[in-house]
C-alpha cells in the first residue's frame, strides 16, 4: 500500500537519527603543542580528529540495539494487527506496551572506559548500553509506530526514549570519565535529546579539566616519555570538549624539563639513580647470557622505580644471549654415541627494570618483550627433547620477569648477588649513581 502525503514527512521525523555527530572543538585540540625530545610540534588535526572520533565512538550504537525479547514479541504482535487493519486494537497495544516500558526499572551497568576518557589507557573499548534497554525498547517502538503510519504513538514512543535515556545517563550508566560523558552525549545526540548532551558535555568538561589538573604533576625524577604523551592527550581531549581556554605552557614545559634532566642523568632533591648489570653463565660449557648495562631511577618517598631506557623514548637496555656450540651425545651402559651437532643461536634483546620500593631497599623486575634464542639438535627424539627444554629455558629466562631483592638504604653505594646452583652462576650488580 503506497503511504498517504500525511504520512511521507513521518518518514523524516525517524526517532533516531544515526548519522548526527557530536560537535567537537578539533581545531582547538589540534593547536595543543606535542613536545618530542627537544623539539615541539602542534598535535594536529589529523592526531585530534582521531582522539575525538574515539570519544564519539565509545558509546554502542543506540539506533540498532535489539529490544528485549519481550518486547521484540508484542511488537511484532502489533505490526501483524496493524497489517491486517485492526489499528485500534494495534494502537492500544502499543500504547500499553510503552506503559510497560515506563515502569521497568533501569538496570545500573558500569561503563567500559575507552582511550581519551584515561588517557594513558592505550586501548578502545566500546562502551555498551546494557543498562538502556528502557531506551533501545522505545526506539523499536516508535519505529514500529512509524512503519505503521501511527505518528502519535511514534512522537510518545520517541519521548519515552529520550527520557530513559536521560534517566540512565544521569543514574544508572556508571560514568566517570570524559570519555565516558562524550559518549553519553554523542548517544543522546542521535536521539536529538540536546538537553542530555548538553548535560553529559557539562560533566565531560568538569572530568577533562580534573583530569588535566592530575596529568600537570608528575613525578620530577621518574618523569618519562608516557608522562608527557599523558598530558597532551588530556590537553586535547580538555580542548575538544571546551574544558581549558588555554593550555598549560609551564606546565608542559616543566614536563619536558625534567625529561631532559633525566636524559641528562640529573636527579632532583630525593631522587636517587642506580646502575645495573647481570649474567648467567654455565659454568660446564662457559655459555653465557648478558643483561648489559641499565639504569633505573628511585623515588623513595614516593615508592617508585623507573627503569626505562632513554626515559621511555627507547626500547629497552640491550642485552646479549651468546651462542655455543657442541655435540648431542647418548650415554648408555654400552657406551657413548655421538648423535650429532647441538648449537644455541643468540643474539641481541631489549630488557626493562621496574619494581617496589620498601624501607629495606627495592625488588625488582626484570623482564624482555624480545629475548629469544634458536637451539638447534639432531633429529633423534632425546636430543629433541632435550633441546625443547633448552629452548623453553632460554626463552622464559631471558623474557622473565626475574625477581632480584636488592637490600640497600638511602646511604648504601652498591650491592652485588652472586649465586651458583647445578653449574649455572648468575652475578647481580647495582651501584648508586647519583
């Protein structure tokens, strides 16, 4: 049946509208200057375009949530009775329906946060709306209405929607963060709930500007790179969401200092720093493995250590896994057969050191994302196995994390470990810098 001219403008009016887009100030945040080393740089419109369209995204799409299953069943009881004529009763229904709606409680669901809401958080999350079913059961409800040429019922339906949506924006939806209230808004925007989105942009400015506030302070003798890239990220998202007038110059530049002073190896006032060495040898075969040498940094006062090489700009301190050669040999009561040339295959990797602070000195981790070494044997399965072994040894003991309880004071210069078990010596050395 073609639709009536009455009814060609309700196709406009739809509930919800999936193509609008939350209103971002990315000219703004793509002012915010972004310092690397030595230099500064703009952030960039590309660089904040991202940042803001990973605030709008966070937020599941409340124009295609499935409604209850309830619901899903009355409404298309009430699409059958619209088909066959019997709008009265399809309309009471409806209305009945949206009644039921009204009553059923919200249920609370906390927020996932998503990267600019924490902006030292590296991954997107989406946020979901499990607690806005109340909403997404209207907005199936009003398109219901519509599809049925019920323009009242589809308007009543419309409105219920934008209230539970603000009802669990405001209550139930477990928001925190800017992140989280950017996308709040950008949900109530598709609704074109604007009184919503004007609320939830109000709360993502007070987060962004707390959140700044908090990025501004860092600690001056662990300072590193991801402290910086921190507070730019708030810097952006403050600006896109019109949190800030101005961005906080003494701030950053108090940031990138003391990331100089590290890089310099100048400590502050109650900041010490420490050099470290380790290596495991087999003593049977002098086979050896090499953490070169590393420095970490030691607040005590506040309880941190920071071991990033370059203050976070590089990928770790290098280490060596050596390499050996040898032979497979089977000893049994009959004698020796020599099955073959073993070898271990090293090479280079990057390690970090990090770890606690108590008044009895530090613990620390020792730890490689790329430690790795090929143990090469014979085909016969015993010297398979055992250089499976070996394999699984190098890998896990490289990569760690080691755990080194390291006992010294605030007046202590150096401590070495020195321990040999089953013919394999590993020697810790730490000594204070400054």
């Amino acid at each position: 049946m073609a639709l009536a001219p009455a009814f060609a403008s309700a196709a406009t009016s739809a509930p919800c509208r999936s193509s609008a887009v939350l209103s971002l100030d990315v000219g703004a945040a793509a002012r915010i200057p972004e310092a690397s080393g030595a230099t500064t740089a703009p952030v960039g419109a590309a660089r904040a375009a991202t940042i803001a369209n990973t605030l709008r995204a966070g937020v599941g799409n409340i124009c295609t949530m499935p409604p209850t299953a309830h619901v899903a069943s009355e409404l298309q009881v009430i699409s059958s009775l619209y088909a066959a004529g019997q709008r009265a009763t399809a309309h009471g229904r409806l209305i009945a329906l949206l009644a039921q709606i009204k009553r059923r409680p919200v249920r609370p669901q906390p927020l996932a946060r998503i990267l600019a809401a924490a902006p030292c958080k590296a991954a997107r999350v989406d946020v979901k709306l499990k607690g806005a079913t109340k909403a997404a059961d209207a907005l199936k409800a009003a398109a219901a209405a519509l599809q049925a040429h019920d323009q009242a019922a589809a308007d009543q339906a419309t409105a219920q929607a934008k209230a539970a949506y603000g009802e669990w924006a405001d209550n139930g939806s477990g928001a925190a963060s800017a992140g989280d209230y950017v996308a709040l808004a950008a949900g109530a925007e598709k609704l074109g709930a604007g009184d919503t989105a004007n609320r939830m942009l109000d709360k993502a400015r007070a987060a962004a500007d707390a959140e700044l506030k908090a990025r501004s302070k860092v600690d001056k003798c662990t300072a590193s790179a991801a402290d910086l890239d921190c507070f730019t990220k708030a810097n952006v998202v403050a600006e896109l969401v019109g949190a800030s007038d101005s961005v906080d110059l003494a701030a950053a530049g108090d940031i990138a200092q003391s990331l100089a002073d590290r890089l310099n190896h100048k400590t502050p006032a109650g900041c010490e720093e420490w050099s470290f060495t380790m290596k495991a040898v087999d003593t049977t075969t002098g086979w050896g493995i090499t953490w070169g040498a590393g420095r970490f940094r030691v607040n005590r006062k506040t309880g941190v250590i920071d071991g990033s090489q370059a203050a976070g700009y590089g990928k770790g301190w290098g280490g060596i896994i050596g390499n050996w050669n040898g032979r497979c040999i089977e000893t049994t009561p009959d004698g020796t057969t020599d099955l073959g040339p073993s070898a271990i295959v090293g090479g280079a990797f990057h390690y970090t050191i990090d770890g606690t602070v108590d008044g009895g000195g530090f613990y620390l981790q020792i730890a490689s994302p790329d430690g790795h070494a090929d143990v090469q044997e014979p085909a016969d399965p015993i010297c398979q196995w055992l250089g499976t072994l070996a394999q699984q040894f190098v890998d896990l003991f490289v990569s760690g994390p080691n755990e080194i309880d390291v006992p010294v004071g605030p007046n202590d210069k150096t401590f070495t470990v020195d321990n040999s078990d089953g013919g394999f010596t590993l020697t810790v050395t730490v000594t204070r810098v400054s």
